[in-house]
C-alpha cells in the first residue's frame, strides 16, 4: 500500500472497517488494524484476533471506512528505546499466538 500525501504530510492507512451483510443498517462489522510497533495487520471479529496479509486488506470487497494516520516528522523515542519495547512484545506476542492459533476461525467470506 502506497501512504497518502496532502500539503506535504504523508499519511498510512492504520484500519480498515468492513461491513458484511445486503444493508448497511443490518450485518456484521469488523475491524483490521495495523499495528505501529510491529508493523502487523490484524483482523477483529467479535472475541477473535488474526493476523492478515497487506493483499487480503486491498482485496476485500466488504471494505465500509477507512482510516489514516498521518506520519509524525519526528521519532517519539531515542533510536535504542523502541527496540527494547519491541523485543519485549514481540517476546509477549510470540506467547499469545501459540496459545490463540488453537482457537482461530476463519471469520469471513470476504477475508
């Protein structure tokens, strides 16, 4: 995906929501957002997490709103801290994929 450029701002997009159903007053919605730290998408249905690939969000037909976020023209942190923050969740995540690949669904037709 290529970011967004307006007044010389660049914007990534940072979720998509989907709508699944004939109308918008009725159906299914979920959520795909990309993870800053990581760099991950990932899908919410309801009490499930998924991890998809950049082709599966630009695919989708059920696409409903999607939502930028502008780059910020400066690092938050000094260049060390956040690869300590993202060893340390990656660390976490690793441990959370194990235990949720058990339980994952496929959730929609659309993904």
């Amino acid at each position: 995906m290529s970011p967004y450029c307006i007044n010389g701002d660049i914007y990534d997009l940072s979720c998509v929501i989907y709508h699944h159903g004939l109308q918008f007053s009725s159906g299914h919605y979920t959520a795909t957002t990309r993870n800053s730290i990581d760099g991950k998408w990932r899908l919410f249905n309801d009490d499930r997490v998924s991890e998809k690939s950049q082709n599966e969000i630009c695919e989708s037909d059920c696409t409903y709103m999607l939502f930028y976020q502008r780059r910020r023209s400066t690092d938050w942190f000094h260049e060390d801290v956040p690869n300590k923050i993202i060893k340390k969740y990656q660390v976490i995540m690793d441990g959370d994929d194990r235990e949720n690949k058990r339980q994952r669904v496929p959730c929609c037709e659309c993904l």
